[in-house]
C-alpha cells in the first residue's frame, strides 16, 4: 500500500525545489553491516526490525549499524585497507570501520575483530559484560586491548552508500559494509534496539517487502536486490570488492507542479536518474 508523503515533508521538498528558503542540516557519518552467512538455501543477511518506539525508522527492518563517535572511533587501531575516496580521509575512513564493529557488537552481539593470529574473537562469560562496556563513549577500545583484538578493515567491504534527502530534519551520510558473520559466533539482539531478528535470503526479504509484510527503507531494498543474485558469501563479498560505490541521494524537483525525486550524487549533485513521478512515502524515505 503506498501512501502519501507527510505535508511538512512535501512543503519542505517544495520549497528546497523552488529554491526556498530551507537549510538542510548536515548529514551525519554512520556506517550499517550488511552481515551475511552461508545458510541451507544460500545467501542469507541479517534484518533486524527496529521497535515502534525508536525516534528514527520505527518498525524497519534494517542492518545493524549506527552514527560515528570521531572522538572516539579514531582512537581504535585498524589494520587492513581502509575505505577509499569517496569516503575522505583516512581518519573518517578508519572511524567508519570502527562504528560498523562497535555497533554490530552492541546490536546483534557479533563481534568483527580478529586476535594476533588472525583468528575471529570468541565468545565468553566476559562476552556480555564487553558488549555492555561498548555502549559506553570509548568503551571499545577497552574491550579490544583487554581481548587483545584488533580490527581488520578488509573484513569490512564497501557495497553502497546512501545519504539521507535534504529535506529531513535529521539525515545520516551511511556507508554500507558487507561482513561474513565471524566463525563461531551467533547473533544475540540487542533487548531494546530491536524487537525481531532474522537471518533470510535475500530473495525472501523482498518478497515479503512486496507483500506489504516487511516494511524497509529503499537503500536496504536495493542492496538485498543487489545481493539476491549471488549464492554465497564469498560470491557476494568478490562481487562487492569488484564494484565502484557512489554517495547516492534522491533530491526534489518540481515537474508539471507536482514534486518528483531524482537520484544525485550526493557529493557532486550529478543527476544519476530522473523520474517522472511523484514518490510515496515509501519511496521517498531513503534515509
């Protein structure tokens, strides 16, 4: 079922159309983990549907991830190749891997850091206790000295990055991260951040988004569509190391009076596609 946009909403793509006089605020660096596994159909990716109380994506299933802390985040060593242009310099690229860790960790319970020999962390009765300390400002880096843990980049590979439209009052600039889940480990909801967790393939997510049963932000439809083609992890994670990723961003425009949202380069205002037809409130909320 589509419904139409809220009128502040439509007011606001109006007035940024027409040049108004709306100042977007800024968007936020975040980072999201696409964590995927081999499961007895294939591919399979996490979703985890947000509580109908959170103030941002209420009732969304989403991929665990969330805002970066550069105050903290660039304090935590990371080894491999970090992400590269666009994603800026170095310290933002090293704190965009940091807050994909520290966020799965506190979300789903998965852990993405390796030990001395290259070996994934592993569960213990200190495991809780570390997720907890996590959610405090600075709390990784703690855990990881403890654990003596590093975090590796190349676990953590690009495959999109979305930014929220202008016309939101509160807009994140989100990298998506693609990670196998680490061997033995197993997800462990977060009690108050999500309220279901799933591992399905890709493929049965949309179905269940066309179904009107699976309600789902665009930049996760269009990643699941963009993984429902592979068969496995290593299939989906070669893919992504092969493909170039660009900031996208919908943008108003007015057409025949009625607003109409194009995809732009986020960073550069390139139109990258033009649409005709006014957006529902699904698919304006590309977040």
């Amino acid at each position: 079922m589509q419904l139409g946009m809220p009128d502040e909403l439509v007011a606001r793509a109006r007035a940024l159309a027409e040049g108004g006089d709306w100042a977007p605020p800024e968007a936020r660096p975040a980072s999201t983990v696409v964590l995927m596994r081999d499961g007895a159909e294939g591919l399979e990716v996490l979703l985890m549907r947000r509580p109908a109380t959170m103030a941002f994506a209420p009732g969304m299933h989403v991929f665990p991830g969330g805002r970066v802390d550069l105050d903290h985040d660039v304090r935590v060593p990371v080894r491999g190749a970090l992400p590269g242009p666009p994603w800026a310099a170095s310290q933002l690229a090293r704190a965009l891997v940091v807050a994909a860790v520290r966020e799965t960790f506190e979300e789903a319970g998965v852990l993405i850091a390796l030990d001395r020999n290259g070996r994934p962390a592993v569960p213990d009765e200190r495991w809780a206790g570390d997720r907890a300390a996590c959610e405090r400002d600075g709390g990784l880096p703690e855990v990881l000295r403890r654990r003596r843990l590093h975090l590796d980049a190349d676990l953590l590979v690009p495959v999109a990055h979305w930014i929220t439209p202008e016309v939101e009052t509160k807009r994140f600039d989100t990298r998506f991260l693609a990670a196998a889940l680490p061997r033995g480990q197993a997800v462990q909801p977060h009690e108050t951040e999500t309220d279901t967790t799933e591992w399905l393939t890709p493929r049965a997510a949309l179905a269940d988004h066309r179904a009107g049963t699976r309600p789902m932000l665009p930049p996760t439809v269009v990643v699941l569509g963009e993984l429902s083609g592979h068969r496995c992890v290593a299939d989906a994670l070669a893919w992504a190391r092969s493909r170039a990723v660009r900031p996208l961003m919908p943008r108003p425009r007015l057409a025949a009076n009625e607003v109409v949202w194009d995809l732009v380069d986020g960073y550069t205002g390139e139109v990258l596609m033009r649409s005709t037809q006014p957006a529902s409130s699904e698919e304006r909320g590309i977040r």
